[in-house]
C-alpha cells in the first residue's frame, strides 16, 4: 500500500511519519511538504533510509502535481497546516490559503484519484471555540474565535461537502494539544522549555489563567492509527486525554523542573481574544480500544530531555 502524509516534515507529520513508517514496513510512505519555516528533514533524518520512505517537496495548493503525486496512492493522512494562532491574529490570509484553500484543493485532486480508499483530515478541537465547563463532543456544532481556528474549520466544511457530494472516503480526527519532540519554538511549551534552557525570562499571556487539554505527539500518533484502522468512513473522532491545566500552572511547572524560579515570567499583553479553556471528549476513540501510554508528567520529562540533548535543532530558531 503506498501511503501519502501531507506537512510531514513538521512537528505533528515527522512523529506520524516516523511511527507509521517503523511500524508499517510493508507499505510505501511518501512525505509531502512544502518545507516552510516549522518544516525540517532534520526531524526525520533517523529514517531517512528507510526503503519504505520518500519525500517530495511539494505544495498542497498545486493541484496539477497533486495529481500526479496521487496516481497510486491508496491512503492520504492530512496534516500540512498553518497553525500558530498568534501568528493568524498578525497576518491571516496565509492562513486561509494552506489550510482551507489546500484543503480544498487537496480534496479535489484526491477526487480525481480513482485509488484513494481512505483519507485521514487532522483538524483541531480549537474550532469548537472555548467552553466554560464540561467538554464538546463530535456532534457539536463550530464556533471558531481566531483566523486559525476559522480557517481549519472551513477546512472541514469542504471535508464534509466533499463526503456528501461526492462521497469521497473521508475520516476527520480533531486533536487537543499536542506536545512533544521536534515541536517547533514558537508553541508555549517548547518555547518556555528553551528560554529557560538559555536562561532566559517567558513571555506569558495576560494572567496565564487560560487552560489547555494535552497529549503527548506519540499518544497522537497512536491515536490517529488506530482511528486508521478501525475508524469508520464519514465520521469524526476527538483525541485528546483528560489532563488539563492552566498556562500559569505550566508555566510553574517547567520552572520547577528545570531549578528555576518565578523571576523568569514576564507577563506581557494578552492576545486581542484568547479562548478561555478548550476541553473534548474523546469517549468515542476510547470505544476503538485506544488508550493514551503517557501521563501529561511522564511526556513533559521526555520532552525536556528531548530539549536539552538536541540544542543544536533549536538554537538557531529561538525566539
């Protein structure tokens, strides 16, 4: 079976990739990315050699080549994306090109496929919007707070156009917070773990109070295969764990793990909105027989670890 992951050579895509092609060695794995700024072969340099693992530098908005790449692909896993909210709020049309117009045009050459028997579309829980108590379920409907959000889900409204009108053979997972190895510096975890790593003060948003739902990228990773596997065509699957915590409580947290001290936080302007808390429930992934492997703590030390013995990947992007 030969097997395409789009934006595989960014943070979420190069974990997938790897776990997929050591795990899969029968099938043929092609990563296709456009190598934008998050992009880096450096993440996959491990498996470079696999026999079963190409790249192809390739962008999701050209349908011509998309096609052609396509000609005997059977199974295409969706991560290329745009997905740094700060980022959306400071220029948005980006935005709107790689992950909804890609998205589109990814659909339509995927259409054009008479081979594709499955297509794996990475969304996010973010275009569910905040919500107070309790947690959103699949069925619940959008309500996107940010360019980003609003442009993964009108992503996923082509996603859903595309199962009904031409009943193309989709399944959608929206992921909490991923968290883990080769993340690039710009996300709230990496970046602290490297300021501190530096010795250097944190930028936190307004009061910090905001709360996240993580998973650790190799949960994910395990997450979405299993989805692969036994997920049923035209439906939707949140992943996420039931670990939640606040910004300022992650923030405290890595400072303690890396003997540091609350001198480092710098409180600076939060974002024009910033959502509240997110929370999903995954009850109908867990029904597959999927069970996140790592407490939120037993990720973190990983990815500190990760942190300090690979200096080199990040010391060149810090912000």
């Amino acid at each position: 079976m030969k097997i395409l992951i789009t934006g595989g050579a960014g943070f979420m895509g190069s974990n997938f990739t790897r776990f997929m092609v050591n795990k899969y060695p029968q099938h043929e794995f092609i990563n296709f990315d456009k190598l934008t700024y998050a992009g880096n072969l450096e993440n996959l340099r491990d498996i470079e050699n696999k026999p079963n693992y190409n790249f192809i530098r390739g962008d999701v908005c050209d349908l011509n080549f998309l096609c052609y790449v396509l000609k005997d692909v059977e199974v295409v896993f969706h991560f290329a994306a745009e997905s740094h909210v700060d980022h959306s709020i400071e220029g948005s049309l980006g935005f709107t090109k790689t992950n909804t117009l890609g998205t589109h045009i990814l659909l339509e050459a995927v259409r054009k496929s008479l081979k594709i028997k499955r297509f794996i579309h990475i969304s996010t829980d973010e275009i569910y919007g905040e919500i107070f108590e309790g947690e959103f379920i699949e069925e619940d409907h959008f309500a996107p707070t940010n360019p980003y959000s609003a442009s993964k889900a009108a992503a996923e409204m082509f996603v859903q156009a595309y199962q009904r009108t031409y009943k193309t053979p989709i399944i959608t997972v929206r992921g909490c917070n991923n968290y883990g190895p080769y993340q690039y510096p710009e996300k709230i975890i990496p970046r602290f773990i490297t300021s501190l790593i530096q010795n250097k003060k944190i930028p936190l948003h307004g009061a910090g109070e905001n709360v996240r739902n993580y998973i650790y990228v190799e949960d994910f990773c395990t997450a979405v295969d299993t989805i692969f596997q036994k997920g049923k065509i035209g439906e939707v699957y949140n992943i996420a764990t039931d670990y939640e915590i606040s910004n300022i409580d992650l923030t405290k947290l890595l400072i303690k793990k890396l003997e540091k001290n609350e001198s480092f936080i710098e409180f600076v302007p939060d974002r024009p909105f910033n959502d509240k808390r997110y929370k999903i429930n995954a009850s109908k992934l867990l029904s597959l027989g999927w069970s996140p492997k790592f407490s939120f703590e037993e990720g973190l030390d990983k990815t500190l670890e990760w942190y300090k013995k690979n200096v080199g990947w990040w010391k060149d992007i810090v912000f």
